[in-house]
C-alpha cells in the first residue's frame, strides 16, 4: 500500500450504528462533502435499532451515497489520498458491512485505508469549525452509547475522568421519552416536549452528585419516571412537565460534573460532543456555568453533533498524515478502548483543515 500518497482529498465512511455517511476532506479545501441516510424510520416501528436491519440497510445505502459525495466533491476516486472509515466501537455487522467496502475500495484504488474510532471523530468533530478548540482541553462525550468525561492532551491523547456506571445520557433519554411514549429515537422529541413543561413541578434524581468524583449513573431515572406516572391521567401538560423534570435532572447532572472536571484538571476549556451535545438547554446550561468560571464551551455544528461522516475524516485525515494505515485484513472492532489509541504528533489546530461553509 501506498502509505506516502501525495497530499489531497480522503473519502470517509460511517455505518457504525443506524445512520449511512460519507464524506471527503480535502488538505486545502476544506470539507467538499458530507451525505448521509439517517434508518431512523426502518427502526421506528421496534422502538430501537434493530442490528440486522441496519447492517442489510448499510449494504443498500453506502455506494450510493459515496459516489454522491464524491459527485458533489468534484473529486475522481483516482485524485483520492486515502479511505477513513469507523473501524469500532459499535455494532458488528453493521461496522463490517462499512470496513469491508471502505478495505476494497481502498484496495482496488490503490490507496491506504485507516480505521477510525467512532468517539476519537465525535470528540474531534469541533476541529471543522472556523474556531476550533485549543489543546488540553476536558470533553464531554455524550452519545447514545457513551457518557465519558475525558482529559484530550491532543489527538490521540485520552485520559478517561469519569464513565457512566450504567445507562448513556443518550439512553437515558431515550429510555424515559419510551415512558412518555414518544417514537424513537426519543432525546430530540423529549427535548421539544420539555419546552411546553413547567420547571420544578418534577425534581428527579441527579444521582453521584452529592458524592465525590467523576463518575455518573442514569439508570434510576426510569423508576423515577414511572413511579410519578403512576396511577395518574397521562394529560400532555402531565407528559411535558416529566420531559421538563427528565431534561433538567440530566442536563443539571452533566453539567455539574463537567465543571468538576474543569476544576479537578485545572483546565478551562471543555469540548461537548456526541448526540446529545445537541441538546439546547445542555448547551445553554454548560456555557454559563464554564463561563462563569472564565472558560469557554466548544461544541461541533449541530449536524455534527450526532453520527456523520465529516467527523471520520477529521480523525482519517489526521492518522493518514501521520502514516498510520490498515493492513489488507478487514477488522471492525464492536469493543474498543478510548485510551488505547496512539497519539498522533501534529499541532492539531493548525493541521485539520475548516469547513467551509459557515455553521
Ligand atoms: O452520537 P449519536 O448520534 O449516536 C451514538 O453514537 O450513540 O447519539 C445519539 C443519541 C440518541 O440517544 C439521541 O436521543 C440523542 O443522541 N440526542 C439528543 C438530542 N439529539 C440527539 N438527546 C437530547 N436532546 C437532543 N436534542
Ligand atoms: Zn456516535
């Protein structure tokens, strides 16, 4: 394989969950483009991502959507640098069905191919935007998967602070808005349910906050959730208050130890990626508190903040750069450690290339 391609575009592909994505990166241009095929309609009907159904669906939607993006890109396969696609962690069939075509075509194009790790893009979709985050920074990483807070010393450089002991922010979410009876996936809709509910009329539990330390818990919100439905008329005013209880005890929790974070690392600036980073009241939340300290909150467009494929590219892009490239044996990984990542050794603000488009 090519490791010493000259410098250019690289395609990068996302199927690690229910959304299809491909975009190209270019060194000089910026993010050509981005396309991709969120299931969340073929999943609707179970109330969750159905693992078979999506990997079948990955097969249908992937080729089409990189040549679309490689149309829309005006780049040819041949003027390619290099293919970047999630390697893990995720579901299995549906990570082999993206690394399986993202090794072949790489293979057939003659150029390297890399795995990305699905939150190393998430934690480092911010570096599209025209003001990227400084390095050290403390992330929040908020997926529907993973609720981690992180020391990120550069890229490739993660030191996990705090984990949650059970359900992801995102599930969370998701979880109690099923109670609410609200379709999948249910954080957006339990988001705009909350806006009509009335603050305090519902105080649930923001468990670990009154112990010591980094470390989070979810789980406890569903039997708060149920126990103050029971018995009860399910009126929409009923069902908008919980949204609003449910939105502020996650909201509050997350933020709280994001600030805790700061202050146990002594760092001021906090990255907040991942699906739910898209919430507007964490947002809002997280920059007055960060602030009021006299730091700042970086967050990715909102298109970037749940699964895309703009997010591999930055994180392709800056592993190519720095000679990494898969072998011919084609390898998704289902579990994958944050920390066992290899550090890359760019100055990363300088060398990922903006989006061009403004936010
Ligand atoms: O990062 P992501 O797209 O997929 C994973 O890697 O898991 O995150 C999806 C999660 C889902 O749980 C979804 O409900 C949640 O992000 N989410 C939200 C919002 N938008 C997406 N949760 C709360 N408020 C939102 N606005
Ligand atoms: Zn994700």
């Amino acid at each position: 394989m090519q490791a010493d391609k000259p410098r250019g575009a690289i395609l990068a592909i996302e199927s690690s969950c229910d959304e299809s994505a491909a975009a190209v990166l270019d060194e000089s241009g910026g993010l050509l483009a981005h396309e991709l095929y969120s299931q969340v309609e073929l999943h609707r009907t179970y109330g969750g991502v159905v693992p078979e159904l999506a990997s079948r669906d990955h097969v249908r939607r992937l080729l089409p959507l990189i040549r679309q993006a490689l149309e829309r890109a005006g780049t040819a396969p041949e003027r390619l640098a290099g293919i970047a696609f999630t390697a893990g962690p995720g579901l299995i069939g549906a990570l082999l069905t993206g690394a399986a075509l993202a090794r072949s075509l790489a293979y057939a194009w003659q150029v390297p191919a890399v795995g990305v790790h699905h939150l190393e893009g998430h934690l480092l979709a911010p570096l599209l935007e025209p003001n990227p985050p400084p390095f050290p920074h403390v992330a929040l990483l908020v997926s529907g998967g993973h609720t981690q807070l992180i020391e990120v010393a550069g890229i490739g450089q993660y030191a996990i602070l705090g984990d949650t002991r059970d359900d992801a922010a995102g599930e969370a979410f998701d979880k109690t808005a099923k109670l609410l009876g609200l379709p999948y996936p249910g954080g957006p809709e339990l988001a705009r349910l909350a806006q009509s509910g009335t603050a305090g009329v519902f105080r649930f539990p923001r468990p670990m906050l009154d112990r010591p330390g980094l470390e989070l818990s979810f789980s406890g919100l569903k039997t708060a959730v149920l126990h103050s439905l029971r018995g009860r008329e399910l009126t929409s005013q009923l069902r908008a208050d919980v949204a609003r209880g449910v939105e502020e005890a996650i909201v509050g929790t997350l933020a709280a130890k994001a600030v805790r974070a700061l202050e146990a690392t002594g760092l001021d600036t906090l990255v907040v990626s991942g699906g739910v980073s898209a919430n507007q009241r964490l947002r809002a939340q997280l920059s007055d508190a960060v602030g009021r300290r006299g730091g700042r909150v970086y967050y990715p467009r909102i298109e970037f903040c749940t699964d895309n494929a703009a997010m591999i590219a930055v994180a392709g892009l800056a592993r190519l750069r720095a000679g990494e490239h898969e072998g011919l044996a084609i390898q998704p990984r289902a579990q994958w450690p944050l920390e066992t990542l290899s550090a890359v050794p760019l100055q990363p603000s300088a060398a990922i290339p903006r989006c061009i488009s403004p936010p």
